[in-house]
C-alpha cells in the first residue's frame, strides 16, 4: 500500500505544477494583451481636420505652411489641402492633421462638402484669420465666413442629439478651463486628466457667451501684426484704435467659444505658439501658456479665459469713442489715393500733320504786304524798295543806294549788317561834294552834310572817322539799313 500511496501523492503534485504552468502563461499572455490594448488606445487619432477661412491676401496659405515648415509663396485656390507632422514624443507616435484652406471668394464655399461632412464633424477645428494690416476689413470678415459655416453646420445630416452633445462638450470645455501651471513641461506630453478635475467648481456662462455654439472648436487668428507699426505713422493709429479692435473681436470670440491670437509670418511671432494650441486643442497635448495681453501685436487669449469684465479693462482706455460704437465708425476704412496717370500723347505721322497745315494755309485769306499797310508819312524810307513801288521810289533810284545790294534774307544777321554797313560807308567816301543827300544814309549822311554845309568844305577822312567812332558807341549801330528812317523832303 505504501508504494501505491507514493505513486498517487507524486502524480498530484505533478498535475498541481502543470496547473501553476497554465495560469502563468495565461497571466502573461493577459498582460501583453493589456499592454497592447492600451498602446493602441493611447495612440494620436487620425482624421482631425482644421478648416481655414479668411478673405483672399490674407495670409492664409502662407500661415500654414510656415507651421509645416516649408516655403509656400503661391497663392492657393478653390479648396486647397495642406497637412501638419504631429509627433509624440513619450511614445513616439506620429499622425498627420488634415488641413483645408478655402478660398476667399463666396463662390466656393461649396467645396467645403469635400473637406467637412456630418461623420468628420466632430474631429474638425475652425480658424477663421483676419488681417491686421487691413483691420478696417475684420469684423465683416469675421461675421461672413462664420455665416458660412454655420450655413454649411446646418445643411449637414447630424441628428439632434449629436448636435446638442457636440454642444454641451463646447460649454463644458469653455466653463472648466483653468490656468495653466507655470512649469512648463520637458516634453509635450498629452494631458492626463487628474482626480480633482471632476470636482472643479463650474462657473455659470455670461449673457454674450457662446449664443452662437458651432459644436467645434473655433480659433480666431490674426496675421501680419507687424503692420501695426505701419498702421500708427501712415494712419495716426493710437492706441485707444487697438484696444478698441481688440475689444471688439474679443466680443466676437465669446460668442463662439473661441480663442484668439496675434501672429507675424514675417516676423515669426507666436508662431510656435499657434501650433502647440493647435495641437492641444485637436489631440490634448499638455498646454502651458498663460493668456499674453500686454503686447498690442502678440495678444494670445485661449478659449475660455475670457469674460465681459476682462473686455472691459479695455474700455478705460477709449476716451474719443464709446465701447459700444459701431466699428466701422471708428475704424474707416482710409481713402483711395487714386493716382493721376497722365493721357499718353500719341503723335500723329509727320507728313499727315504737315499735310493738315498746308490744307488749313491754304484756306486762309492771303496776307497784305507792309508797304500797302503803312501810312504815307512812312513810305520815305531808308531801306531800298523794289521797283514795283510808287512815291519817292523814283527818287530814290538816283541815289548812291540804289546799287546797295538787298542783302540775302537767309544770310545771318552779323554777316549782313556787316555787308550793308560797308557798303553804305563806301558810298559816302565815293560821293561828289555838294551832292544831294541820299537817302539811304539817313541821319548820319545828313549830319556830315550838315558839318560840310558849315564849314565849306568836303568831308574828309578824318569827319568819316568821327562818324564811325559814334556809330560805334551807339546799340543801334548794327541794325540794318531797313529800319533807318531817310531824310524827308524839306531835308533833300
């Protein structure tokens, strides 16, 4: 009996560490199980979309792509697609988020069914951007392209209940928002939702809180804040212009839940700031950054830290403006300098104007000559006179002038008054005393007759001289014998 007991006890205890056997790696492959599980759970969803509006030039595609990092100077169209790198880095787990950009134009606000339908609703984010440099454009934009989606929000198949859960989950989010610790954190590790968030005292919303609830996210985000300093010494911006802007897309921002944020592609300001919001708001990454409103061009106030009483520390500042002013009151939009642009002159072809001129001289009546215009008391002149003229043409013809050649009209004015001269001065040395004076000599041939009247004698070289000295002194001197008046009548 003895060795039959053994046999039994050692076949027991055989099937007892089989059995420990079992359970062992049924615990260890429970575990790995486990493990998987909840690696698969924790992993960054895909399928998150961030839907961009904003008016055409302002800096919507650029935005973007700065965030993904490449260089974007094309300007998009139609409904354009871009992507965000998202990496954990805990776990070492990356994903990409959808990024739609629509166009700026109402006319294709209809591609937004290819980007948001009811089943991807839920996972989506709304931006609308807003152009600092333009700020007198804000509001309007701001109002349309939220118009847009919430018209497109309401076309879409979601039931009620879906709606008002999506809805609830806004209000919750916005009421339990809480600073964030100052410490920042090595890495941007997910958030993990801690004990004493449950028990959070929730705050009742403001009269001017989310009464328009899209059921998504909503940030507002400015661009080209570096035009501020542009704004101020082209339009005489002060400050009490900013702080009434900010106020008013403040007000703007609590309606819809959304957060609000000033950025410079330029100046790559709060740049790496909208992208970890961005990130936190889609896939709960932790978020440490307090609201920044110190800075009138880096303004960073995240949904749910806003309230009317915040808003209205701005108010102490407008002095020439109530708070409750229309904005496109105050902030008007500057007038166009429209630049003159002068007519361009196109010249006609040369020989088609000369050919207008000769046409318009021809149709003109024919011009009177001097002669038959002047007065008789000016028909005794000086100048000789073709023989076709009457009068004392005929006693001028006798005179030493008369063989004076007519000097050329298309000579120059020195070579011909110089000409006329000498040959006047060489008529006078050539004439016969007692000789009537000619014409042609005027008052100086007068003159020397006069002296030769009185003395009773010839006039000499030395009287000639006398006279070329004189002449010379005078400014008339080399004008030509045309204009020297000839003797009258009573002096021949």
């Amino acid at each position: 009996m003895a060795p039959v007991l053994e046999k039994q006890l050692s076949g027991a205890a055989g099937a007892g560490d089989n059995n420990n056997e079992e359970e062992e790696g049924q615990n260890l492959w429970t575990s790995i199980l486990s493990e998987v599980s909840t690696t698969s759970s924790s992993k960054l969803p895909s399928g998150k979309n961030i839907l961009i509006f904003g008016e055409d030039g302002s800096g919507k595609t650029a935005l973007m792509a700065k965030l993904q990092g490449v260089d974007h100077n094309k300007r998009g169209r139609g409904l354009e697609y871009l992507y965000l790198n998202v990496h954990d880095e805990d776990r070492d787990d990356p994903t990409r988020c959808n990024v739609w950009i629509l166009d700026g134009d109402l006319y294709h606000k209809g591609l937004l069914k290819f980007a948001v339908s009811a089943r991807s609703l839920p996972d989506c984010l709304a931006v609308f951007v807003a152009d600092m440099s333009r700020p007198w454009t804000i509001m309007e934009s701001l109002k349309k392209w939220a118009s847009v989606l919430r018209d497109h929000v309401d076309k879409l198949k979601i039931s009620p209940e879906d709606m008002r859960e999506m809805e609830q989950k806004m209000v919750k989010g916005f009421q339990e928002y809480t600073e964030p610790e100052d410490a920042p954190p090595s890495s941007p590790q997910r958030r993990a939702p801690t004990a004493g968030e449950d028990e959070a005292v929730v705050l009742p919303l403001g009269d001017n809180t989310l009464t328009h609830n899209l059921g998504i996210p909503v940030l507002i985000v400015c661009t080209k804040c570096d035009a501020v300093s542009v704004l101020e010494k082209e339009h005489d911006y002060r400050e009490e212009h900013f702080d009434f802007i900010q106020s008013h897309i403040r007000q703007f921002c609590l309606q819809y839940g959304a957060g609000l944020i000033y950025t410079s592609v330029k100046e790559e300001k709060n740049m790496d700031l909208l992208y970890k919001y961005l990130v936190h708001k889609m896939y709960e990454f932790q978020f440490t950054t307090p609201a920044l409103v110190v800075e009138k061009d880096a303004v960073f106030i995240p949904s749910g830290w806003d309230n009317e009483k915040k808003i209205g520390i701005l108010h102490e500042n407008l002095s020439t403006v109530r708070p409750e002013a229309p904005f496109e009151d105050f902030i008007t939009k500057p007038p166009v300098r429209k630049l003159v642009h002068e007519k361009e002159i196109n010249a006609e072809d040369e020989q088609v104007f000369l050919m207008k001129q000769q046409s318009l001289l021809s149709k003109q009546p024919a011009t009177p000559t001097r002669g038959a215009t002047e007065s008789p008391g000016r028909t005794a002149s000086g100048s000789p006179r073709p023989a076709g003229r009457t009068g004392q043409s005929n006693a001028t013809s006798a005179s030493p002038m008369a063989a004076v050649k007519k000097p050329d009209p298309n000579m120059k004015a020195g070579a011909a008054n110089e000409g006329v001269l000498a040959n006047f001065f060489n008529s006078l040395l050539s004439k016969k005393t007692g000789a009537p004076g000619s014409p042609g000599s005027g008052a100086v041939g007068a003159g020397v007759q006069g002296s030769a009247k009185k003395t009773g004698q010839k006039p000499g070289l030395t009287d000639v001289q006398a006279e070329l000295d004189r002449m010379t002194r005078k400014q008339d001197s080399m004008v030509s014998t045309n204009n020297i008046p000839a003797p009258t009548e009573n002096e021949a």
